[in-house]
C-alpha cells in the first residue's frame, strides 16, 4: 500500500486525519422487517444499532448503520430501523425513526462570538455543533470553558442545532471537570435514587451468627487489597490439610443478604451492573453504606459472608469443595505492597510484621504458586498487561505510570479464581441456570494478523493449532524478551471481550470448560446472581431467575461493563492530555505500536500513554506500508519504521478537545 506525505499545517494532528468522510444519499428502506435497538455512532460517523428486547434474544446481530442513513438520530438514541439486506457480510438497515432521545442535554466547551457562540460536543459520536444564542445569561462568561447546555433543537439539514448553557463546569484543563465530561458522556449518574437511599439506611448490621449461618470466625481470614481500597469483598484463609495438602477458605461478602430480589435497591443495582473505577475515585453499584461498611470484610469486625472451602491436595489440585453461608471476622487488612514486602520480596520480614499470621500466609503462597502452576499446565494465559495509575494532585495530573502485577496481586487472584471455577462446576453439573462468564475462542484471521506481527519482532512461533495452549506458549516464549509488553498487548486485541451468558461456552483465556463470577458482588452484579443462585441450589429452592430473564441479563450485564470499560479508557485518555499538557517541544522514548493509513502510533515508555505520528510530520518521502510485516518504508531514501522500534518523539499537540496526543520524530 502506498502512502504519500501529505503536506498539511504541521501540528494538524490526528483530528484533521481523521476527519468523517461525506456519505452518499439515504438509501430507501424498502424491506418490511423492522427492528428496534440503540444506536451507536462510532468516531467516523457510521453506526451500529444492538437490537433490544424480543430481538436481541433471539439472536438479533447488530445492524450496520451508514452514516447517510442515520435519518437525524444521534448516538444513544433508540430507533426502529429496517433491515436493508446484508453488504460485505453484515446485516444493513437505515434508520426510519427515532422513538427516543437519548440527550436532553450536552456537555462541551463554549466559543463566544458576536451572535452569542457555540458549542463543540465533548461526545465525539455528537457531530454538529449547538448554537447558543446571544441573549443566553451564561454565555457572556463562558468562552473557552467547558459547559452544561439543554439541548433545544436537534436542527436538520437546513437548520442549525440549539442549545441554551444551564451551567459552567470550569476549566477543561482541571482534572475534575474532565472527569464530570466523561461521566456525562457515558451516561452515568453518581448519585443514588431517594427510595434506594431509604432503603439502605433502614437495613440492620448483622453481627451475630443467625441460624443456617456457619461461625466462621475462629479463622485468621485477611484481605489484600490496595492501600486506597474501600470496600473489602473479599477474604482468604489457608490451612494444612491431611497428607501434605491445603484447605483454601475463600469468604466473600454476602451482599445477597441485604440487597434482596425486587426491592429498590436491587433494581438500581442491575441497573448499573458494576462499579466503576476512576484515577481518586469509585463509582459504586452499591451506595457507601453496603460497600463500605456493612458489606465490606473490615479487620475485626463480624462480617455475613459466603465461604467456598475447597480442598487441595499436594500438587495443587483440587479434590473436593463445599460452600456455606457464614459469619467471618477478619484478623487483618493487608495491602499488595505489604505482602509484597512479606512474601515476595528478598530480605528479613519487617519489624512490624503480623507473626500470628505470618504462616497463614506463607502456606497461601506456596498454594498460589501450585494453582497458578496448574492453570499454566492446561493452557491458561498470562498477560503482561500493566495498568496505568494516575497521579493527581491539587486537581491537576502530575504524573501517569505503569503500575505492574506484583506476587501479592497474583496471590489474590489465584484463590480467587479457584473459586469461581468450582462454584462454576459445581452449579454446572447441579444444571442451575446461571450467568457464566465466557470467553470464545479468537478469530483465526486475528491470530494470522499476530503471527505476522510477532514475527516481525523476531519471535519463533511454536509449532501447532493456535488454542489456548499455542498461545500460553508464544506468552512464554516472549516472557524475557524486551518486546514482551508489545507481543502480549498485540495478542490481547487479537482476543475477543469475555461476555456474560447463561449458555456455558468455556473460557478460553482461562482454558477453563466451566466458568464463571463469584468473588466480587460488592461490584459486579453477575457475582450477586451467583450468589443467589448457589444459595436457593443448597437450600434447594427454586431457581433465583428464570432462563428469559437470565438471557436478558447477560446482555444487559455485559453492555454495562463495556460501558465501564469505555469510560475508564475515555477518562485516562483525558489525563493523559492533561499529563502532557504544556509540554509541547519535549521528547520523550516511546515504542512503535501500530501503523495504519494516517501515520504510526507509539506508546511512550515510562508512562505507556499512547499518541500518534501522522504522515505529515514523518521525514518528507513516498512510504509504503507493509501491513503483513507491520513496517512502514520510504521509498525514496529507504528509511523504514518497524513495529517495536524504539525513537524518540517529541511532543507537538496536546489538544484536550479531541483527546489527541501528537508527536514527531526527534
């Protein structure tokens, strides 16, 4: 594929890049199908609509949406579009109209003019600018600030979009208010309902071990967790068991308890599906008073709680389980970075450290390790996936950096999903209708694209079928390279999101038959439903959902979380900006990570914030790219770009508006 450099204004950026392309005129909906569903508009103006209701459960695939036969509606909105018949292997249809608005309002940043000014959308899937009029009372004390404004007319192709602001948010270079400009983007509200409210305040602390519970406190339970950490949703104990083996107490809140079927409560907590989790801040599932304090496992203090108690032999294999509502008291709150120093680290233990606990711990080290050993034995993958941490201080962004898993993290996380597992079998072979969290198998055209790119970095790929075990092997192969980070976040967006569903698909990232959420309910709704289901099984009631209610569930659950998973990535995309902001004429060491059409992307080295280099500020030449071998090459004087590569890049753009970080190659 040829490009050329285009001569653009340097320092345009990726934003002039990617301008959206004109579309072609609205195509008639002739067919007679007609379905109804939400609209999502992607950054280059097409759309997709997720059909709801009777049509999502029966199997209704998204409908591809061009941006010519959007019919006004706008991101978010629900429309009833018909099918128009299936191009390129997707099903089409155009939007015939729109059954509700999903915005009343919109959150951008104000430009005054003489007329009064406008404002530019924050939501980039909102295309058209607002007009504000110049009798709004705000606006004369609003330019180049970041604004709230009730929409007034969505406008049409020969009238222009109104809205009136209602209220200044403050400088978009604060962290705080870009934090509410996500928020608003995502559709998420912070606060919780009055009549859930009510609900909370009235509910009983249990502190004595009521009938049907078992008295769980005699175990030295701790949690791990980090020093910011809130709420405690989960605990662990470790004991020798008969013949050289463990017995592995895994205790988790017993959210079922307070936040029962039906009641207000229940109902604002589906309705969020998860917590959400920001730079300094939570946005719970569950208000303050369950999550943080009658819910949350808190050191000395007795505490209703789910116990699975499973039973390990020698090497680490698990030889029986059986679970139990019961009243645990945690003896400690531990954090990473003090198990850290306890357990993983070289040197004597501290001073300070918990002696009544210390073999506890060391006995929960030394099963982590065989589990993990058994995991990586069958095919489980291990990511070198680190997550970012923000640093903030007096509302601005001081720093952001790669924050890698630690041996306490990996601790944690084995007992945890031991766990799941066999509350996943267990209920599984009960045939219990549940919710299980599934992950399919890659596309096999994905897998190609990745083999081509590890190649390219000089990787030896093993022989074999591409399954979880060929790609636990090439992690393996790759651990002590120094494109390790590189190959396994390559083979991560090869991979498929894991859903929620109630048919048991497996969990290839986990290469596990039977899976599923249990360790979280504190922030993960599908984990509450597990509960639930678990404990009518044991009681031998009746199922907690029916199967109808379980499918829309899974749908609902899984929308959710990839909301979660989109704000979270939009709000570190903006600290990112802010981090970088002022810096402009800085180089930085960054990696090459991809190269498309407008140029190559790199990821900067000691923070992982990720920009861009378009073809206007690369050397003056004609590239080629090279897509199977993940290169870029200038034809004239044979400069070539090469996946992995590491350069310098200086900062040309830090444009908080579009969330663009900007380089060139010093």
């Amino acid at each position: 594929m040829a490009i050329k450099r285009r001569s653009q204004k340097r320092g345009a950026g990726f934003a002039a890049l990617q301008r959206r392309a004109g579309g072609r005129a609205p195509r008639p909906a002739t067919g007679r199908r007609q379905v109804t569903g939400v609209l999502e508009v992607t950054a280059k103006g097409f759309g997709f609509v997720a059909p709801t209701g009777q049509s999502a459960l029966a199997g209704g695939k998204d409908i591809f949406i061009a941006r010519s036969d959007l019919g006004g509606a706008v991101h978010g909105d629900t429309v009833a579009v018909r099918l128009l018949g299936t191009g390129r292997g997707r099903q089409e249809g155009v939007v015939c109209r729109v059954l509700q608005r999903a915005w009343t309002q919109v959150c951008g940043i104000f430009s005054a003019s003489p007329a009064g000014g406008f404002i530019v959308p924050d939501n980039e899937r909102l295309s058209q600018s607002f007009v504000v009029g110049r009798t709004d009372a705000l606006a004369k004390n609003a330019d180049g600030l970041a604004v709230l404004a009730e929409i007034l007319d969505y406008g049409s192709e020969s009238r222009q979009a109104q809205a009136k602001i209602v209220q200044i948010l403050g400088d978009p270079l604060d962290a705080a208010v870009q934090e509410r400009m996500a928020l608003f983007a995502a559709g998420l509200a912070t606060a919780f309902p009055k009549a859930v409210l009510a609900e909370v305040a009235a509910l009983p602390e249990l502190s004595e071990c009521e009938p049907g519970r078992e008295d769980l406190r005699h175990l030295p339970h701790v949690t791990i967790d980090g020093g910011d950490a809130r709420d405690f949703d989960d605990a662990i104990c470790v004991a020798r068991a008969a013949e050289g083996g463990f017995m592995l107490y895994v205790s988790i809140a017993d959210v079922s308890h307070y936040v029962r079927p039906g009641s207000a409560l229940d109902r604002e907590a589906y309705r969020r599906g998860t917590s959400v989790y920001l730079p300094g801040r939570v946005l719970p599932m569950l208000p303050e008073r369950l999550s943080n304090d009658l819910c949350s496992l808190m050191p000395d203090v007795p505490r209703p709680a789910f116990t699975a108690i499973l039973r390990f032999d020698a090497a680490g294999r698990r030889t029986g389980q059986r679970f139990t509502k019961s009243l645990i008291q945690s003896a400690r709150r531990c954090t990473y970075a003090e198990i850290d120093r306890l357990l993983f680290q070289d040197g004597a233990p501290p001073a300070h450290a918990p002696a009544a606990i210390l073999p506890m711990l060391e006995l929960a080290r030394s099963l982590a390790r065989l589990l993990k050993a058994q995991r990586l034995t069958r095919g489980s993958l291990e990511f070198d996936a680190p997550e970012p941490e923000v640093e903030l201080k007096g509302g601005r962004v001081v720093a952001i950096r790669r924050a890698a898993r630690t041996g306490a993290h990996m601790l944690v996380e084995d007992c945890m999903l031991a766990a799941n597992e066999a509350v996943a079998e267990t209920l599984a072979r009960a045939r219990q209708p549940v919710l299980y969290r599934i992950h399919e198998a890659p596309d096999p055209e994905k897998l190609e694209i990745f083999a081509d790119a590890a190649r390219s970095l000089g990787l030896q790929l093993p022989p074999g079928a591409p399954d979880s075990g060929w790609v636990a092997q090439v992690l393996a192969l790759s651990a002590d390279l120094p494109q390790a980070y590189m190959i396994s976040n390559l083979l991560l967006r090869s991979m498929l999101q894991a859903r929620y569903s109630p048919e048991n698909l497996g969990h290839f990232g986990l290469a596990a038959d039977t899976y599923l959420h249990f360790t979280s309910p504190i922030r993960r709704y599908p984990d509450l439903i597990a509960h639930r289901v678990l404990q009518a099984w044991l009681q031998r009631e009746q199922a907690a959902m029916a199967a109808a209610d379980l499918a829309e569930a899974g749908l609902h659950l899984s929308r959710c979380e990839r909301r979660a998973i989109e704000l979270e990535r939009d709000v570190l995309a903006r600290m990112a900006v802010l981090c970088l902001h002022g810096r402009e004429g800085e180089s930085f060491g960054a990696t090459i990570s991809g190269f498309s059409s407008f140029g190559l992307y790199l990821d900067l080295e000691a923070s992982g914030i990720s920009g861009g280099v378009p073809m206007s500020l690369l050397p003056a030449d004609y590239y080629l790219l090279d897509k199977r071998r993940h290169r870029l090459i200038g034809e004239r004087h044979g400069r070539i770009f090469q996946l992995g590569d590491v350069v310098q890049a200086r900062l040309e753009t830090a444009d908080i508006t579009t969330r663009r970080l900007v380089f060139s190659l010093a």
